[in-house]
C-alpha cells in the first residue's frame, strides 16, 4: 500500500506528459499563423495585380493587356488562382475600376481539397484614362 501512495505522488515524466497535452494546441497555432501569413501574401499580390492593370488599361485603353497583366502579376500557385478580370463599360467618362477575382485555398488542406476549402477575393482599383 505503502509503494502505490509514493508512485501517485512521483512527479517524473509529468513535464512529458503536460507537454503532450499542450503540444496539439501549439501546432493549431501555427497553423493559423501560417494560413494568416499566405492570405496576406495573397491579398497584397491580388492588389497590386489590379493596380498594375489598371494602369495599364489608363494608357491603353485594351482591357485584354489589362486582363494579361493581371494574370501575369498573379501568376500561377497552389493555393491562388486567377479567375476574371473586368472593366465594366465607362461611357462618355475617363474614369474607371478595374476589378481582379481570384480564388484563395487553404493552405494547410490537400490540393484535391482546395477547390472545396477555398474562398474568393475581389480586388478592384479606379483609374482614369489618360487619352
């Protein structure tokens, strides 16, 4: 009787333990901080795909160059993909907005699953035609 009361109060291999308990609450975390660090990525090259765009379309005026720089800004990754760009018609006024859509995965799901765990992002700029 004696032996189980002093094997209840030994304290060896409890760090172990309490590490183990933790340790799963530790990796959401960084999954979190990782996922948080892509969509910031993901939001500041959406933007300056449109604005690069946009600025384009401002000397043009040809929505197809505007839509190849977009695409061509964005590029080509597993987790955002490039989906349409737009200039809605403007008659009768130089100014515009250019809008990119793309869609943004997760980062830390299987590639067969990023269609479903996916969300899309609108990016737009405004701009005045320079001609």
């Amino acid at each position: 009787m004696f032996q189980i009361k002093e094997r209840i109060r030994e304290e060896k291999g409890s760090f172990t333990l309490e590490f183990l308990m933790v340790l799963p609450y530790y990796l959401f975390f960084f999954l979190l901080l990782w996922q948080a660090v892509a969509s910031g990525m993901t939001i500041m090259q959406a933007q300056s795909a449109v604005n690069e765009a946009a600025k384009i379309y401002a000397i043009t005026e040809r929505i197809d160059e505007a839509r190849d720089a977009a695409k061509t800004a964005i590029g080509h990754s597993d987790i955002m993909t490039f989906d349409d760009f737009d200039i809605p018609p403007h008659p009768g006024s130089k100014e515009f907005v250019a809008e990119v859509k793309l869609t943004h995965g997760l980062v830390f799901v299987p590639k067969e699953w990023r269609k479903v765990a996916s969300m899309q992002l609108t990016h737009s700029a405004t701009g005045r035609v320079l001609k």
